[in-house]
C-alpha cells in the first residue's frame, strides 16, 4: 500500500509553519501563517473565466430557469 503525505504551505511566503485556524461560513478550512501571520483558506476555489461566465449568462438571457442553469452548468447561485 502506497500512502501519500500532503503538505500544505503558505500562499505567501511558502512557509509550512502553519496550523489550522478554524472554517469559514461554507466550510473550507482556514490557516494561520506562524511566520508571516497571514490567515487564509488552504485550497481556494477556483474563479470562472470570462468564457464561462458569458456562457452562462447567455444561458440566462435566453430564459432558462435559474435551477435548470445550476443543474446543466454545474455552478450555484
């Protein structure tokens, strides 16, 4: 059995001397920095390029319903 470590550093001077500092409102778990003191989330969600966001407002203005948009382009509201 192969066994993988992840080892999480932080996002602005790739320290690993961090420690879990708690979640955020959607549950994504956030970090203190003990050497530069940033706080932040460990894994951000990735942003929508402008492809996709005119893609789906396109979809929008063509009257699909809000649900049916969530449901085909798998994005929330």
């Amino acid at each position: 059995m192969i066994l993988e470590k992840k080892v999480h550093v932080c996002r602005k001077c790739q320290s690993e001397d961090i420690v879990k500092n708690g979640t955020n409102g959607s549950g994504s778990p956030h970090y203190h920095c003990k050497t530069c003191g940033a706080y932040g989330v460990l894994e951000p969600r990735q942003d929508y390029t402008e492809e996709e966001k005119e893609i789906i407002i396109n979809a929008y203005q063509k009257r699909s319903s809000m649900r049916g948009i969530e449901r085909t382009f798998g994005v929330c509201r």
